[in-house]
C-alpha cells in the first residue's frame, strides 16, 4: 500500500458562473521514503493542491488517502512547511519547537520534550541561536526553525510549500544542502513543491510537472536518476543533470506555450451597455454640476 494516494482529485472555488476550476482529476502514489517534486507555474494550483494533502481544505471530487485511510482534516501526521514561517514571534527558538512537540506528545516527559526538540534545531544547525526570538533571525534562520518544528513532530510525510522562494539565492542553496542532508539522514517522506526545476532535480526522486490552470492536472513523471548524495558543482557537468532539466523545462514551456494559446483563443460575450447621456441644458454633466454648485 502506497503512503500517500490521490484518486481523481478535483478541486474548484465558487458555483455557477463565479465557478473556478483549479484543479482536475488528479491522480498520485508517493511511496514510504520518497523525495518527489511538484513543479509548476505561478497560480497553477500548487498550494490548493498540498492544502488538500494537508487536510486544510477538502476535496470537491475523488480523495486523498493515507496508509488507505482518507484525509479529511489536518493532522500530526503530516508536517506542513509554508512559504512564509508562521513562527510566533514572542517564543524563543526553542518554546516555538516545544510548543508542537507538547501538542503531538502530550505524554512525554518534560526532560523528554526538550530532548527532542533539542536534537531537531540542532538537526537544521540552529544550537546557538536557540534563545533567540524570530526577530532576531535571518529569513534563512526562521525557514530553519520551521523546518524544525515539523520533523519534530515526527510526521509520516513532510509537506514543503515553497519553503525557499521567499530567500536570496544564496540562503536558498544552503538551505536546499540542508533539506538534502536531513532527508539522507532521516528518510522521511517529502513532497515538495516549487518552481524551480533545477531545485526539484537536486532534491527529489521524481519530479512531476503541475500543468498550468484552470483544470490543471499533473503531467509525466521526471525519475531523476542521479546518484545520492549530490553535489551541485559537479551535477553542472553531469550530462544526466543537463538532459533531465532540458527535458523538464522544455515540457513546461511547451505546455505553458499551449495554455497560452488556448486563453488568446477564447471568445468573450461582451455586455450589451450603451451610454449614458448624463449632459445637462449646458453641456455640463449633471455630476459635475453638483459638484461645482
């Protein structure tokens, strides 16, 4: 049995001529201990779609299984990392981490729950800012303690919305060696999503493009079989590497070029509006003789 299963997933916002379709018959596995990448465009539906996972929102057709049970909340179970940090900002490091940990593991001891949030912030490198308060953190620093926080909950799947798009591009590669080296180290299941094909490719397994919306659905599965663990300086003459992201990109252009077209090609009905003639006996419109008079 798969871990996580999506069966003919659909998902739209509004009824009647206000409906917005975004996303249809969407169909995935992930296996217990698979990296996969969900690459896409901007507004494709990328975030609705891990909402789904995630239990934040429902499904409107098909649903979504875990260990073939159906989701139908959000849950421990899964550990969810946003774009932005969502950190409360008067607890310290380590009383944001300890905070999940009591509410997941209500049980343990309190010695038990320092323990193991201890060991997750020094997991991301973060022991000599575990006092600090998120203000006083780099961006790069809070996404680490976000990714913290959600391992320490010890979930079966670790959801990744984007975590690294709102970082410079230096941070963003740190952090992409981070989230590399824990996975190695840890093993846990992770979707990401992103819009960053070469990011996908360094981190993941398969990388499954979002086609653009409305109605989008997943295209073909990318594997990328590169060997772990990987390094960036020499994935850049790796002809693997090359031909992978040349085969990703060049699909995503190809259907970002279609989407495009469809949109130009669409007819609208235009109301049927015809002037007003608000023209006074002085040529002067009734609204703007209020408002000189």
């Amino acid at each position: 049995m798969a871990l996580l299963e999506l069966r003919n997933v659909s998902k739209w916002y509004g009824t009647g001529s206000n409906r917005t379709e975004v996303l249809k018959n969407i169909n995935l596995t992930i296996e217990e201990g698979e990296f996969i990448a969900i690459v896409g465009f901007t507004g494709s539906g990328k975030t609705t779609l891990i909402s789904l996972i995630a239990g934040l929102i429902e499904p409107d057709e098909g649903e979504v299984l875990l260990n073939g049970v159906k989701i139908s909340g959000p849950g421990p179970d899964r550990g969810v990392v946003f774009q932005n940090y969502s950190l409360l900002p008067w607890l310290s490091v380590l009383d944001n981490i300890l905070l999940a940990v009591d509410t997941v593991f209500p049980d343990m001891s309190a010695e038990e729950k320092e323990a193991c949030a201890k060991k997750y912030i020094s997991m991301v490198n973060l022991s000599p800012a575990i006092n600090k308060k998120p203000s006083e953190l780099s961006g790069g620093m809070r996404q680490r303690v976000s990714v913290a926080r959600a391992l320490a909950m010890d979930p079966k799947i670790l959801l990744l919305d984007e975590p690294l798009s709102a970082l410079d591009a230096l941070t963003r590669g740190s952090l992409q060696d981070e989230i590399s080296r824990i996975w190695e180290q840890d093993k846990k299941t992770v979707l990401l999503i992103t819009n960053d094909v070469d990011e996908g490719i360094y981190l993941a397994d398969r990388i499954i493009p979002l086609k653009p919306g409305p109605n989008a659905t997943l295209g073909p599965i990318f594997t990328v079989d590169l060997e772990r663990h990987r390094d960036k300086k020499a994935l850049n003459h790796n002809q693997k590497f090359k031909d992978l992201r040349n085969a990703v990109n060049k699909y995503l252009m190809d259907v970002g070029a279609e989407a495009k077209k469809d949109a130009g090609s669409k007819n609208y009905i235009l109301p049927d509006a015809q002037p007003v003639d608000l023209l006074g006996p002085m040529g002067v419109s009734y609204s703007l003789r209020r408002l000189f008079n």
